[in-house]
C-alpha cells in the first residue's frame, strides 16, 4: 500500500526531525511504545478512539450504554495528550475500561494489538479517519462512524481526497451523523447512502455537573461578586479578549471572567488587561492569598472550572465564535440556564446555533454595539429556563439510538 511504503520511507527523517524536538519526540515514543499488560489477553473488547477533550467529555452517555447492553471490555484509545488525561481521569478506576494513547495508525502497533485481543467492534467518534486502523480493524471486526459530522471546513478538503477516502468507507459498517447535512456530505464523500443514518449529537447526552445553591453561593463570595453582576467568557481564543474588555469597559458594577480555551495564553491575556488599566486577579493566585479587596477581571488560569463559573454568570459569551475558529459548545451554558451570546463564526455548531436562535434562547452578535444591545435585552428579557428545559429534553437520547441502529447491523452477519 503506498501510504504505508510513503510512511516507511519518512520514518528515519522523521526521527532525525525529533531528536532536536524533545517535546515531540515524547509524543511519538508514549504512542510507539506503549505497555499493552493493562489489557486482558485474549478478551473481548469494544475499541472506541476519540481524537481529543472535546470526544471524551460527549462519550459518557454512549459507555454507559455499551456497559450496560454488551460484556465486552472497552478499549478507549485518545490521540492527544489532553485528551488522555482527561480519558485517564474519567475512567481509570473503571475495571472494564482500558485506556491507550493512539498508536499514530503505525500497522505493526495496531497488528500487535489486534493480535493481543479480541476486538468485536470499533467505534470512530465523530470523523477520525486513519487508513491503516480502518483497513486492518474491519479484518477483526465491525466499524462505525458514531457522532459523525463534515465541517464547512474538511469538507472541500476531504473532496479533494475522496479518491482515498471512499475505498475506506466501503470497510465502514455504519454512519451515524449528527445532522441530514452531515449524512448528504458523507454521502456525496462516498459513503453507501443505506448505511447512513441521522441519530443527533452525543453533546445532548452529556451528564453535567450541578452545583449547590450553597456552592454557587460561596463562589460568589470568594470572588467578591455577591453584589456586582457576573459575566463570563469561555473558551476565549486570540483576538477575542481585547473584545471582551472593551465591551466590559462600558458595563457597570460587573466582575468579567475571562477562561481562555488554552493557558499558555494566560500571560498574553494579562498584558492586555495591564494595558487597559484594570485591576484582576488570576485564580490560582486567589486561591493561595483570598483577597479582601474587589478586582475587576478574573483570569481563570485552571482545567475544569468552566461549568462552575457559568453556573453563576448573568452574562455568557461562548468563544471561538467572533474569530474563524468555529465556536465552542453553546449547550455548556445552556444546561446552567444562561443564554449564551455568540460571534458569527459558528461552523463547528451550526446545527446546534441555529436551533438556539430559532428557539430565541441564545444570540448571536457582530459586534460591539450588538454585544451592549444584546447584554441590555437579557437584563430587561431573560429567558425562561422552562423553554431552555425543553430544549434539550427534545434532543436528548443521541447514545440510545445509535446503538440500536448499531445492534440491528451487528445482526448482519
């Protein structure tokens, strides 16, 4: 196969590349050269590989159910190191769940585990599409596509190889696609049309965390806000913050927290608040030396808190969506009863933010006048909970219909 004789021949300057990179050197060698012992020789297994967070966090639903239904043990595979320690975190006190980091589609790792265990099914989540673990798993095993979806992005990228794409997804079992657009562009990608179906987005099955009214009530508290307003960004990318901070300059007696989608960005963040003449605080700092006096931004420099932080707000931006990044998730604060305000770059929740706006439960904005307006409206005009609640019970139950389209392939044998 030439992409595997094209792979032979880059491995030796691929290697002489990572000897000055030690950072990715360590990527390659932890996927490379893994201890498969945490595996039970010989059993049976359900393989399911996610890329990343956002993959592990929306599988909770989908291993619950595969636990429950089948006796399989699940191998869970995760190509970022993020990921995998999120994976690790969630799962590894869970005796039926093994967890590896993805071998980088290297055939004789996968042949190795293949030959190590019996895989009985294998669960892409969302689009991964890796030649070799595709053509060497459907020799063991059937594959399914689960929470599929073709962004606006791959999209014209995946048409341009749809050459090498469509032999493999004739190995493919099943597809199932979060929308109709995600299952007509498969389709027309060259998937068998009789084996793709629409079962929504695993993102509505996920469990979320719930907070006290006593918790919420103490993080007020800690973060000098029992009296002023909360607004809160998440998952800011670059060139959203100075935004952010000019709309927060026209907003009165209001603590703006920042929790920016990537750390190493922290210090970037500081500067521009130093450079606006604002008081903040970082979080970890406060959690070592509680402050008395009040500040003006927050900048959550911390993994995990996000929910906490919107369960609290009376003002949600979702970021990723006023730079071309595509968007975070906009249920997050939903689930919390906040309405969340969003950019124009939506490509990675388009489904999702349509609905929103259709059902008038989040907006979306252009620019900072927008931004102003938008925040004066959900002061004057909050909306209700009741139809936020309706809103994902109408939506829920993704992992349940995927497995039973699943089970009725399974049979066709």
């Amino acid at each position: 196969m030439f992409y595997n004789l094209l792979r032979g021949f880059l491995y030796p300057f691929l290697f002489i590349f990572l000897l000055f990179k030690p950072k990715k050197l360590k990527f390659v060698f932890q996927r490379l050269f893994q201890d498969l012992s945490t595996l039970e020789k010989k059993a049976k297994y359900i393989w399911i590989h996610c890329s990343s967070v956002g993959e592990i966090n929306l599988i909770d639903a989908l291993v619950k159910k595969l636990k429950n239904d089948f006796n399989e043990n699940i191998l869970l595979t995760v190509f970022t190191d993020t990921g995998y320690e999120i994976a690790m975190n969630k799962y590894s006190k869970d005796d039926r769940i093994s967890i590896l980091r993805f071998p980088l589609d290297d055939i004789f790792i996968l042949k190795k585990i293949f030959n190590y265990i019996q895989v009985s099914k294998i669960i892409l989540i969302e689009t991964e599409i890796w030649p070799n673990f595709i053509n060497l798993g459907s020799k063991y095993s059937k594959i399914f596509i689960v929470n599929g979806r073709i962004s606006n992005k791959s999209f014209p990228r995946y048409k341009k190889i749809s050459w090498i794409i469509k032999p493999l997804f004739s190995k493919i079992s099943g597809f199932f696609m979060q929308s109709q657009e995600d299952k007509n562009r498969i389709i027309l990608l060259g998937a068998d049309k009789n084996k793709v179906f629409v079962t929504g987005n695993l993102k509505f099955d996920i469990s979320f965390e719930t907070f006290s009214s006593e918790d919420m009530s103490n993080l007020k508290r800690f973060i000098k806000s029992d009296t002023r307003k909360i607004f809160v960004a998440g998952s800011t990318r670059q060139g959203e913050d100075s935004i952010l901070i000019d709309v927060f300059k026209e907003l009165k007696n209001t603590l703006l927290i920042i929790v920016p989608r990537h750390l190493e960005r922290v210090p970037e963040i500081e500067t521009l608040v130093k450079n606006s003449n604002l008081t903040y605080k970082k979080l970890t700092d406060l959690e070592l030396n509680p402050s008395s006096e009040e500040f003006q931004i927050l900048i959550v420099d911390k993994m995990g808190v996000l929910r906490k932080f919107y369960s609290i707000a009376d003002v949600v931006f979702v970021g990723g969506t006023l730079v071309n990044i595509g968007g975070h998730s906009l249920l997050e604060p939903l689930f919390y009863g906040k309405s969340p305000i969003f950019g124009p770059y939506l490509q990675n929740v388009k489904d999702i933010s349509k609905d929103i706006l259709n059902l008038n439960i989040g907006y979306k904005i252009n620019n900072k006048e927008e931004f102003l307006n938008t925040i004066n409206l959900l002061e004057t005009k909050p909306v209700s909970e009741d139809k936020i609640k309706a809103f994902f019970k109408s939506n829920q139950n993704a992992a349940e219909k995927t497995i039973k389209f699943m089970e009725e392939e399974w049979k066709k044998d």
